[in-house]
C-alpha cells in the first residue's frame, strides 16, 4: 500500500496492514489503548504451516500503515454525508499522532508507517485476499448509580 501526496509518495509498506482511522467525537484515551492493542494482535495472517486465521501484525514482523480518514464517521443524512460526529480538525489531528506514537511504543517504530494528516492523499491498497475487517471501540460504560442519583 502507497499514499502519494500532491504527486509525491509519502509512504509504502510491503506486506502488512493498511489502517484507515476514523476518530470520534467521543474518542479518548482509553478507545485509544484499545485500538492500539486490536490493531496489533489482530490474527489475520496465516502461520507457517499455512493454517489461516492464526497469526498477527507482530507475529509475522509485517508494517502497518496509516491513514487518517475522518470519512469513516459518515452519517447519512437522505444522500448527504454529514461529519459533525468526525473530531475537529485540530482535536483529531493530536489524537492521531498519539496513536501512531502508541502504535510505535507498543510494537517496532520502523515498522510504523503513516499518511499526511489532513492531506488530499490518493491511497492505493493492494488487497491480499481482501480481508476487511471494521473495528470499533467499545462504547464508554454509563455509571448507572451516578444518573439515579436524585441530588
């Protein structure tokens, strides 16, 4: 997978996975942690025997790479995207270096690649397979004894 930016590529990877992150409004650090450790222990790959389903990003040593893609957080309006559930340019773009410095913290940096935040990027991605797979954060947990509580 490659992203060019305005004519020139910003990166590639080999074999790996390509990562197109939507950030939330809601999004925190605890949804950060989360995707981080999915991400990286996903058992996509096959081992060595072949046997489908049975190895990770970490377990082969393959690259990730990523791309910010507020897109993602499309909700249809009649045939009109609307983003206002996407984080705010500014918020997001410091919640999206976190995560790549997480994702390097946790695994190997070198193997780490990533887009032009907030750039026009013709990404293209060359699908082993394809395999697809949507990943959410877990939604935050109401405290239930903190809403009943008639002050």
């Amino acid at each position: 997978s490659s992203s060019p930016v305005g004519g020139e590529q910003i990166s590639s990877i080999g074999r790996g996975l390509c990562v197109l992150l939507g950030i939330s409004l809601e999004d925190t650090q605890r949804e950060l942690e989360h995707m981080v450790r999915k991400i990286l222990n996903l058992r996509v790959f096959e081992d060595e025997s072949g046997k489908q389903w049975s190895k990770s990003v970490m377990d082969k040593q393959y690259e990730v790479l990523c791309v910010s893609q507020f897109t993602l957080q499309c909700i249809l309006k009649g045939n009109k995207p609307d983003y206002h559930m996407a984080m705010p340019t500014e918020q997001a773009e410091c919640f999206y270096n976190n995560f790549l410095e997480q994702l390097r913290r946790a695994y190997k940096p070198e193997l780490v690649k990533d887009g032009k935040f907030g750039a026009y990027m013709q990404v293209h991605i060359q699908n082993d397979g394809p395999v697809t797979i949507e990943l959410e954060s877990p939604a935050a947990t109401v405290d239930l004894k903190q809403v009943s509580d008639p002050e």
